[in-house]
C-alpha cells in the first residue's frame, strides 16, 4: 500500500479579509522528497507555508499534515516538523547554544538531551565556536544557519524553510545548500519557497511555480525546463532598443523582448547567434547557455522575477 | 466559594484543558535563561523593589509622623502601619505588571519570540501561564524582600507577615494575568504612558494612603470597584486586621481577575499571532 503524502492538499484557500492570498492549491509531498515553492513575493508562498505549518488555519479546502489535521491536531503536528522562518526570531536575549536548549524544551526534551542536541547541531551547522556567544553579532548567515539548527532540534520529520538563503552573499549560500542537501540525503522531507531559480533547480527534486496565490506549473526542474523552454537560450543586447525584436522573427522558437535585452529559445543557440549575423544584426553582447528556472517562470507569468 | 469552585473546575476544563506542565516550565525556563545571560536585569529587578520601600519610608514614616494613628478596623494604628500593607501590595502589583506588561509586549511585539515558540508544540495559553508563573516569581522576590522589612520595621507580626504572603502572591497573580491581557491591545510604546498613569492612580487612590471612607462617597464606590484596593484591603485585613469574611469578597474579585486575565491574554495571542 503505498504511504500517504506527508503534505496533502486540496482546494487549499487561505484568505485575509478582501485579500485571497492563496487560491485553491493541490499539492501532495511524498516522504523524503524536497519540494519547492516557487514564485515571486506575494505569489501566496508564505501563507502556504504558515499553514503547513499549523500556525495559520486554512479558510477553505482540505489540508493533513502526516495524516492528521492541522486545526485540531496542531501540537502533535508541531512536535514532528521543523520550522525555519523568513523574518530571523532568534532570541536575543539569549546564547546562541541556549537558544538551541530553550527550545529543545518547547519539544519536551531532557535538559540532558536538549545539551546533547544542541552541541551536535552546532557542530552541523558549524556554529560550535560561538555556542557561548550572543546572537546579535553573528552575520546573517551564521543566523540562518542557527535557525535552521533550531528547526532540527526536535529531530523533524518534514522541515519547512522560507526563503532559506534570501539576503545572504554567494558563500553562505552555498554552506547552507550544502547542509540542506546533507538533511536530505538524511532522509529528512525539505519544503522550502525561494525566489531564486538556482536554488530551486540546487535542491528541489519537484515543485510548482505559485502566481498571484494559484500554481501555475508542477514538476521537477528538468520537466518544467522541458515543458515550459527550449535547451538552450540566447540573450541579445542590441544598442537601439525595441524595434528590433521584429527582426529577429522566425528567429529560434521564440523570442521575448525585456526592457533591456533580447531572450531567443532555441533547441541550438549557436545557430540562433549565426542566423542574427546573417540577418545583419549587430548585438552589443551575445550569450548562449543553458535554459533555467527562471526562464521557465518568464514564460509563464509573462515577467521576470524581480521583486 | 462554591461558585468559586464550580467557576474553578470550569476553567480547568476549558481554559487549560490540555496544558502541559512540561510546556509551561519551557516558557518560564526561557526567561530563567534570559535572566543568566545579562545583569541588565537584575538591575530593573532592584529598582521595582526599592520604589514601594521609599514611599514607605517618606509617606509612611515621615509624613506618617504628623499624621499620628489612624483608625483600622475600629483600632487606631500607626500610619505606617496603615501605609505598609498597601506598600506591599503595590510592590506585588507593579513587580508582575512590568513584567507582563513591558517584557510581555516586547516579546509579543518587537522580538517575535512568541512567533517561533508557537510554532512548537506551545500552544498560547502555555505562553500566557509559563509568562504569569514568571511574573509570579519576581512578584514573591519582591514581597518577600518587603515583607522582611515590614516584620524589622515592626510594621507586622512575623504570623501577619506569613499570612499575607499568599494574599500579595493573589495581588501579583491577578495584576499579572490582566497586565498580559492589557499589552495584547498596546499599539505601541506611547501608550505605556496610558498605563503608567492609571497603574499611578491606582497607587494613590486605593485606601493606599487614606481609608476609603474618608472619601465623598460616590468616589468611594468608584474606588470599590477599582483592582488594587481590592489587594490592599485584603493584605491589609491578614497583615495588620481585621480578618473577616469580606476578605473572601476581595480574594474572590482577584481571582477572577487573574482568571479573566489569563483568559482574554490566551484568546488574544492566539487570534493575533495564529492568523
């Protein structure tokens, strides 16, 4: 028989008054998957995940976290998952190793355990040297890194991370995909939203791209890239500007004109680059490569991700 | 007492039905934590302690030297022993007010640390009873300290110093729970001047330095009505007299203070952070 999901989703709304923050979505997690949550700020990412977490109560739909429900259940749902917030609520007022104990308590463990816990996260997540240490020097990363410590703390089946590496520079972002990648193979579930397309395709063995609070796409990075773009993209920066899109008709599969360069989809993008020579065009810069997330997010919202 | 029974099994069953001991010490284990890692607090600990101590000092003994006795209970007793029950009770008031009312809503508002403990197995009355238990401990710290003062000063018998004990420990219980329920509707550091001021009338006008009676009597009801001078005539009534069955009256209105308090705070962190 096979398992039920560990996240299951049906028709799930979450309105706030007027607003309807997420509109009717189906997901369903498998254990020891990692799943993404993809999208721009206010594609209702965040409110799915506080529902998940069963710190927000659905307006409508049906949601089972483990197989029990998130409203009446809510303890013993908390007590197996991992939460990693987007806004940093470490507690200042307490040491980076207390911080880990106090709340190894909130879970019911030992003093004894929650020590031993706490001093093995810390090693995790190479913070073993500023256990003593307050929570207000360290630097964003170090404190996401923290966070993440806390959120395992209680040994979680499914950890929930919202925008996980939003803020932090290239190497600590790399440390943490790093970590989150060793949970995985650890057999921990990852839920995580992001806005970075790297990201996504880094960790994610499946996700939905989630717009203006819907999904608009489900799949695994390689099936979206397939579904939704061409192997292979060239951007173009042209000098003069708009009208040029024009000319490059019939050029590749497509072609998608921003404000500031030229996107053409092709299965070939060094034909594309010969064929723009040939049509006398002349690009201030050319640049073929791989087609990414990101792509696939333009073509479906019809903008890019900047938020 | 019978309806303070029933009301009491009601409460039980509804209010803490499913309270986790375990979860309530976590809370409070947190703020012990807290109080490890910084002197600042011991600090702000002192000074709520040596406030209700002066006034004593000034107000009851100095002024208390012209003013001569004053009658309680149909006994005329020193003003300083009139003034000193209600020092303590005060003391016990503003000891579990700032607490659950400056700490509380720094937490609650500012440092989001509710948000990443409800997203434990907490639930929000566990945070409401492990913060009161708290405020609680600092409320007893400080009558105790009080009360060893009253008994040197001998401003009370040791057996009236043990009996009203407990009725401040009523005191801070109630001011703590209503204290939490009041900084869930604070909407930010002014209005602490909203609270400063009515915690200072409650201070000066609840049989604190003057019998009630000695008011025109529509402010006497006025003052009936009002929390603290519920706890000043009851740690007044066990530490200096008359113990009668009015004190019951004053003890059950501090219960369902605390209760409501506790109530309301629990609905309130709740409907605004589980949103």
């Amino acid at each position: 028989m096979a398992e039920e999901p560990l996240i299951f989703a049906r028709g799930l709304v979450k309105r706030f008054g007027d607003f309807t923050a997420v509109d009717g979505i189906d997901v369903s997690v498998e254990r020891g998957e990692a799943f993404g949550f993809l999208g721009p700020n206010g594609a209702g990412k965040s409110s799915t995940m506080r529902m998940i977490s069963c710190v927000s109560p659905p307006t409508a739909g049906e949601l089972r976290i483990l197989g029990m429900d998130p409203v009446r259940d809510g303890v013993a749902i908390r007590g197996r998952l991992g939460v990693c917030p987007q806004l940093g609520n470490l507690d200042t007022d307490l040491s980076v190793f207390e911080n880990l104990t106090t709340y190894a308590r909130y879970f019911g463990l030992s003093r004894a355990e929650a020590r031993r816990r706490a001093g093995e996260l810390l090693e995790f997540v190479q913070l073993a040297d500023r256990a003593r240490g307050k929570v207000e020097p360290l630097s964003g990363g170090m404190k996401q890194r923290l966070t993440i410590a806390r959120a395992l703390v209680n040994d979680p089946e499914i950890v929930l991370l919202d925008e996980p590496t939003t803020g932090l520079d290239p190497q600590a972002r790399h440390l943490l995909w790093e970590r989150l990648y060793q949970l995985k193979r650890q057999g921990v579930t990852l839920v995580l939203t992001t806005h970075y397309m790297d990201e996504a395709e880094q960790l994610c063995d499946r996700l939905v791209v989630m717009d203006g609070g819907r999904i608009v796409a489900e799949g695994s990075p390689r099936e979206l890239i397939g579904r939704y773009s061409t192997p292979e993209v060239v951007e173009l920066r042209f000098a003069g500007g708009a009208d040029v899109a024009v000319k490059l008709d019939g050029v590749g599969e497509r072609v998608d004109s921003l404000p500031d360069r030229v996107l053409v989809y092709a299965r070939d993008g060094d034909a594309v680059v010969a064929e723009v020579h040939r049509r006398g065009l002349a690009p201030l810069s050319v640049l073929v490569r791989r087609s990414t997330l990101e792509d696939v997010f333009l073509h479906l919202t019809g903008r890019t991700l900047v938020d | 007492m019978m309806t303070l029974m029933v009301a009491g099994r009601a409460v039980r069953r509804g209010l803490f039905g499913g309270v986790s001991a375990g979860r309530v010490a976590a809370v409070v284990g947190r703020n012990v934590g807290a109080l490890r890692s910084g002197p600042a607090y011991w600090l702000v600990l002192l000074s709520g302690f040596f406030e209700p101590l002066l006034y004593l000092l000034s107000i009851g003994v100095g002024v208390g030297a012209l003013v001569g006795t004053v009658p309680v209970g149909g006994r005329p007793v020193e003003y300083a022993v009139f003034v000193a029950p209600a020092m303590l009770a005060v003391s016990a008031m503003s000891g579990a007010l700032s607490e659950t009312t400056f700490n509380v809503f720094f937490k609650f508002k500012y440092a989001k640390t509710y948000d990443a403990v409800l997203a434990t197995p907490v639930r929000p009355v566990e945070i409401v009873l492990g913060e009161l238990v708290w405020a609680l401990v600092r409320c007893l710290f400080y009558t105790l300290l009080f009360l060893v003062v009253m008994v040197v000063l001998g401003l009370t018998s040791v057996g009236g110093a043990v009996a009203a004990f407990p009725a401040a420990a009523l005191v801070g219980l109630a001011f703590g729970a209503a204290g939490m329920a009041i900084s869930t509707f604070l909407r930010g550091w002014q209005d602490f001047d909203l609270l400063t001021t009515g915690q200072f009338t409650l201070f000066l006008f609840s049989g604190t330095f003057s019998p009630v009676h000695d008011y025109p009597v529509v402010f006497e009801v006025v003052v009936t009505l009002t929390p603290l001078y519920h706890g000043v005539e009851l740690v007044r009534g066990l530490a200096v007299g008359p113990a009668g069955w009015t004190l019951v009256v004053h003890a059950a209105y501090l219960v369902v203070m605390a209760v409501a308090g506790l109530w309301v705070a629990s609905r309130r962190i709740g409907k605004l952070l589980l949103v």
